[in-house]
C-alpha cells in the first residue's frame, strides 16, 4: 500500500489540553508515516498563528507539515511574510484555499479565490512549493452549476496547483464521475478523495448540511436507528468508510486524504483494515 497516496488533517486547539491530544494523535499516527499532515485556518485566517505553531511543530518533530492558507483579513506583505517563514522552515507543500469570512468582518477583509492565491504564491516563490487545493464531487453549495465548478477547479490548476483534494463524501461513483468529467474537460492532475469518519452522527449531520456534503439515506437511517449507542456507530461506521475506501482505491483513486477531527483510534483503525503499516 505504500504506493497509495496517504495524509491526514488537523485543526488548531483551542485549549492547552486540546494540543496536548493533537500532539498524541499525530505520534499515533505518524506510524503510517503520511505523505503529510494538514493543519486548517480559521475562516478569515482567525487561527493562523496557531495554524503556523502547530505546522511548525509537526515539521521539527520529523514529519511534513502542510498549511492551510488563505488571504482573509491579511495583507499581501502579511501573506508574503508568513509564507517566506514557511518556506525558512522547510515547509514544501501548501493547501490554498478561497477560505471564508467569519461573521462580524463586513468590508474588512475580501475574499481572494483560491486561483488567484495560487497564482500569487507562483508569482512570488515559483516552484518552491507544491500547492493542493480543494474541489467538490457533490458541487459546491455555492457553485453556479456543475460544470461551472468543474471549470473553476481548472482554473486552480491551471493557475499552477499540482493536485486536488475533495470534500468528503460517501457515495463513491459521485467521485468516479466526478474524475471523469474532470478528464473530459481536459483537468489530468491527480484528485484525492477525501475521507471523513463516522463517528458521531449528530456532528456529522451538522457538518454535513454546513458544506453540502450527502449522506445516503441508508447510512442517515442505519445512524438515527443507534440512537446515543456510540459503539454501534462507531462499529457501523468503520464498516462504511471501510467499503468506501476499498471501492475507491480499487477504482484507481490516487490515495486518500483523513479529515481526523483531530481523533486517532478511528483514522487508525481504517489505515490497518486498508493494509497501511504501522512502523
């Protein structure tokens, strides 16, 4: 399995004892020696100190680490500067975003949409860094159309990203077709799905009606049935994301990316059931 694709994603702590949990679950699972961990920013770049701790931290301790970046409420110059310290640090791959704006910003910050940070961050640094950016096999609840949004991640790529990470989802032929109408519109760079466990079905749904992810109607039934019996929604849901997972790299997916939740056990356990090796 080691030629598969395999990453994880974090987000910043809020408290000193949610790092202390972050700082266990990356040594958990850094034994399947990822091609990276990802750390999120906060809508509007709200985390980006500790984004740019955690990040820092990951990469000294002997993994790659790879931010997450949009503009936000920044400068050019305080985007500039931020991205020369990654690059100080060894940091070689970036997750460029549009990002969002938190509530209350009004006309103090803009959105930058993710082809034009990709093209700043090429203007300014060249190939100094791989770029990753995101897309969306069931669309984007804001795009204008499917192949509106198809385009758009053309766009990204053509601007000068090198690869493509989805938003979860758990129906897999919506990513094959997906892939495929992505080749037909001439996008060949590599797209990872990504994967989000299930653990807890009420964040899920919550999580889910925020980005417009589906979920089945079958999975959605079968997690309402279980009620407050978190092992039986645990159990059902490593069975799921199992399946989808085998179907998805059987079917030729490049590898895939775990949104973590910042948890271990679960991302575990779905590495081993897929054959990846702990060292």
């Amino acid at each position: 399995m080691t030629d598969r694709h395999l990453s994880f994603e974090f987000f910043p702590p809020k408290t000193p004892e949610g790092r202390d949990k972050l700082r266990a679950t990356h040594q958990h699972l850094a034994r399947f020696q990822p091609e990276f961990f990802s750390v999120t920013y906060g809508a509007g770049g709200s985390t980006r100190d500790h984004t740019r701790d955690i990040v820092l931290e990951i990469q000294q301790s002997g993994s790659s680490a790879s931010p997450h970046l949009s503009f936000g409420g920044d400068s050019k110059e305080a985007v500039i500067a931020l991205l020369e310290s990654y690059r100080d640090a060894g940091i070689r791959r970036i997750v460029a975003l549009r990002g969002d704006l938190p509530s209350g910003m009004g006309g103090m910050a803009q959105l930058v949409y993710a082809n034009q940070l990709v093209g700043f961050i090429r203007e300014h640094f060249g190939d100094t860094f791989e770029l990753l950016v995101a897309c969306y096999p069931e669309i984007h609840p804001q795009a204008e159309s499917y192949d509106r949004d198809i385009y758009w991640l053309g766009q990204k790529l053509q601007a000068g990203a090198n690869r493509a990470i989805t938003q979860y989802f758990y129906n897999p032929d919506a990513y094959f077709y997906y892939v495929e109408q992505c080749q037909k519109a001439g996008i060949d760079q590599p797209i990872i799905p990504g994967i989000m466990p299930i653990t807890n079905f009420q964040n899920l749904v919550r999580f889910s009606d925020s980005c417009g992810a589906d979920i089945p109607r079958w999975i959605r039934q079968r997690l309402k049935q279980f009620g407050d019996d978190s092992a039986s929604i645990k159990a059902f849901g490593l069975e799921v994301v199992t399946g989808l997972c085998e179907k998805l790299l059987a079917g030729g997916a490049p590898g895939l990316h775990f949104y973590t939740m910042n948890q271990a056990e679960t991302c575990a356990a779905l590495c081993r059931n897929l054959g990846f090796v702990e060292s």
